[in-house]
C-alpha cells in the first residue's frame, strides 16, 4: 500500500518563464511567443502557485509578442 504523507512542499515551477517571482499587477513581454504556448505555461503556473494570470498579443516596439500579466 502506498503511504499519505502530509506537509511535502510542492517543488518550484521550473519554467523559462518568471511567472513565480511576478506580484499582483507585474507583467513580461514574450516576443515572438504565440497565445497557444503562453497559455499552456500560464495555465501550469496557475495551478501550481493558486495565482490568476492573462495574457494578450501586441506588438510592442514593432516586435509582435505576448504580454502576461500577473492579475490575482
């Protein structure tokens, strides 16, 4: 029979993305990034840290990316 252990401290996110150093209202740039990627790391950051993230595409500097913003 497999053990329940209580209190193991779930491992750091191990993403190229900063999304665990980020505070409500922090945002980064991904040049070149496309919505579909971004998404899926948003989406994996979200449920490991409970934290609220959104994205959009611009084009900022005219370099076309996507911004993530840190919202909750």
């Amino acid at each position: 029979m497999i053990p329940i252990e209580k209190g193991v401290p779930l491992p750091k996110t191990r993403s190229k993305y900063r999304f665990a150093e980020m505070a409500v209202d922090d945002s980064i740039f991904v040049p070149d990034g496309t919505g579909r990627t971004i998404s899926g790391s948003i989406s994996y950051a979200g449920r490991c840290t409970g934290w609220k993230f959104t994205a959009r595409t611009v084009e900022e500097n005219g370099i076309s990316g996507v911004r993530v913003w840190r919202v909750a």
